[in-house]
C-alpha cells in the first residue's frame, strides 16, 4: 500500500510543500475500533436515550397535572365568587347532569375570560355537574394519577363511588 505524506516547510519568507511516497511496511498498525467495540457504544447509547425519553414523558406528564390542578383552583374560585353574588351555582342544564365544563363559558362570562381546557388535548375535557341546593362538582382526569372529583357538597353518585376526592 502506497501512502502520500505531506510537509508544509518554512524557507525564509515561503512555504514550500513537500510530498513524500512511502509504502506500508508489515510494522506499520492503523489505529482502528472493532465492529464489537462500536455495536457497544451504539447499545449504550439507545439505552441512555431510553431512558431519558421515559424520565422526559413522566416529566411533561407532572407537569400538565399541574396545570390542570391550576386551572380548576381557578374554576372554583370564580364558582364561588359567582354563587357569593347569585346565591346559587351556574346551571348549564338539568341538575345532576355531568355537562363540558366549556359550557359554563356564558353564566361566568363576567367573572372569566375563557374557561380553561385540558393542557394535553382539547378533546379530553373536564366535567362539571351542578346538584341540587348548594352543590357542584368537578371531575378532573389526570395523567400521572387517579382521576379525582372537587367541588361542595359532591354527590357519591355523579361519577361513582369509585372516584375519589381531590
């Protein structure tokens, strides 16, 4: 094997370029890695990437609870800032019926510029019933845990026994 070997020499004011043959003795080793030395690399290297997308997707999950914790601390506080003036909480139908929490948009219009929607889809949405006398309630599903129920006076029988309060 014929190898090129180039040197780059200072002569007073110029450069001048020096190109050398030289053959590849038996003595000569290339410094190389294995394929096994790389296919190790490459198997760490998915297993740490494993990992943090599994630790990163927990992560984001925590963190939209948080918001949707947010958001519904603020819900009930405009309900009961809205029955502290009306006396009762906003009907968007028959009592007892779980409803959009969306559709509250109009009766709270003047305590809230827009109901809050859950931070992961639009599609999932929080539920909200109105029972009879001074009860309300909230359904929140979450991601990283159970789905829990908030609200006064919550009736055991809107979501089942089964779900807990918040």
């Amino acid at each position: 094997m014929l190898i090129l070997i180039y040197k780059l020499k200072k002569e007073g004011d110029k450069y001048l370029l020096k190109i050398t043959k030289n053959r590849l003795n038996k003595n000569f080793s290339a410094q190389a890695f294995t394929i096994v030395e790389l296919l190790v690399v490459i198997v760490v290297i998915g297993i740490l990437a494993a990992i943090t997308i599994i630790s990163y997707t927990g992560v984001l999950q925590k963190s939209r609870d948080s918001v949707r914790l947010s958001d519904i601390s603020n819900v009930r506080k405009v309900l009961e800032l809205y029955h502290a003036e009306n006396g009762f909480y906003p009907s968007v139908g028959f009592d007892g019926g779980g409803y959009i929490l969306s559709t509250l948009a109009t009766p709270l219009a003047a305590y809230i510029n827009s109901i809050p929607t859950d931070p992961s889809s639009p599609s999932r949405n929080y539920s909200y019933v109105r029972g009879p006398g001074d009860a309300y309630g909230i359904l929140i599903n979450y991601e990283s845990k159970p789905q829990c129920k908030t609200g006064v006076n919550i009736n055991a029988g809107w979501w089942g026994a089964g779900v807990p309060s918040c």
